[in-house]
C-alpha cells in the first residue's frame, strides 16, 4: 500500500503521525498480508480494511492512553491476546519508549509477533507465549482487545495490572455493562471513547484502587 493512502485511510484516527511511523506501519501491514496467507492472524482479508479496523483502533487507542494517561519510559504495557499483534505493537510504533509484553498462547501466532519485531527493530518489547494466567509479571497498562471468552479473559487480563495501575479494554459498546460487572468494585471508569468511523466499538478505560490509598 502506498504511504499517501496509508496517512488517508489513518487521518480520522491520529492526530499526527511522523514518516517514520507510516514507514514501519508500511512494513508490518507487509508482513501481516503475507503471514495471513499462510496462518489465521486476521478473518479480516482487505489490506484497507485491517488499515482502519485494525490499525487505527489501535493507534487511536494509543493516543487516547497518551493523551489522558500519559506514556513514557518507565511505563509497562502488557497487551493481552495479541494475536496479530492488536493494540499493541502499533501502541509501541506511536509511543516507542515504552516497556511492552505481548502475551499470546498459539504458538505460530507468537512466532509472526516474534518477526514483527525483529524486522521492524523493535527494542523494549517481549512476546510470551502463553496464556494470560501463566505470565507472572504485572504491568502499568494491560490492553485487551475484545474477542472469544470474553467473560473468562476480562477477569485473567484484570489480575495483571498492578495496584493503581489501567485496564484498557477496545470492545463494543454492548461489552461495557458486561465489563463492569465482571470487573465488580474496586475499579473507576473515567473515560469512555467512541473510536472513529464506528458506531459501536470504544476505548474503555478502568483503573484500579490502590488498597494502600484506600486504606489511608
């Protein structure tokens, strides 16, 4: 795909973008289309079409954590069920300095996350193959990208996140009620975001209490 069509196709979802960003988007969408042929990344066929449902949801979901949240190098990002890579490498792309695990259990699955970021030359970045409830870490941001099990994987992807730390969950708008009952007390949701060009599908961001705050 071109890099002029690439930027048009991303425009209602990033508010800038620099050449850098779209050459090394230009190259994952590459090895994506070419992996999909072979392996199950993404039912989702049309290069155009993984552009604005794939790849802008999650740089728009990487601005939003941005913007609101504010990103860095001491924050860790744990994306769960990466799959293709779904929120998170393109989180990684908009905000390169910041510590991310892709957690992802079917192995081929893993290996294609593996060669993203070995041909994009990404530093600060971990692929565990494995299921959520297996990895031992904790992160600053857990990201998870609605799919199958959706009420198994909310609570798995929620024991991640640290002490005051944010689940950000891209779902449909009918998820959320869902969500926050799967969630039960001890979270806040101050921001719910509608992504563009959906009328359906949000950035819902849940922060957990810090028991030593509530406490106190």
């Amino acid at each position: 795909m071109e890099r002029q069509r690439l930027a048009d196709l991303l425009r209602p979802f990033l508010a800038e973008a620099s050449p850098r960003l779209f050459e090394q988007l230009q190259r994952y969408l590459d090895l994506l289309l070419r992996w999909n042929s072979r392996i199950n990344l993404t039912a989702v066929r049309d290069p155009e079409q993984i552009v604005t449902r794939h790849f802008g949801e999650s740089l728009f979901a990487g601005q939003v954590l941005a913007r609101h949240l504010g990103l860095g190098a001491d924050t860790t990002l744990a994306d769960v069920g990466s799959g293709a890579g779904f929120p998170g490498i393109p989180i990684k792309l908009l905000v390169p300095e910041l510590d991310l695990t892709l957690i992802e259990s079917h192995n081929k699955k893993a290996t294609f996350l593996r060669e993203v970021v070995r041909a994009l030359g990404l530093e600060g970045v971990s692929v565990f193959c494995g299921r959520a409830e297996q990895w031992t870490g904790t992160a600053d941001i857990v990201t998870f990208r609605a799919v199958e099990q959706f009420a198994r994987a909310v609570p798995l992807a929620a024991r991640l996140v640290r002490d005051d730390g944010i689940l950000c969950l891209l779902i449909g708008g009918g998820q959320l009620s869902q969500a926050r009952s799967l969630l039960g007390e001890g979270w806040t949701w101050p921001n719910l975001i509608a992504v563009p060009q959906s009328s359906s599908r949000k950035i819902a961001i849940a922060q957990r209490a810090n028991p030593v705050a509530q406490a106190g």
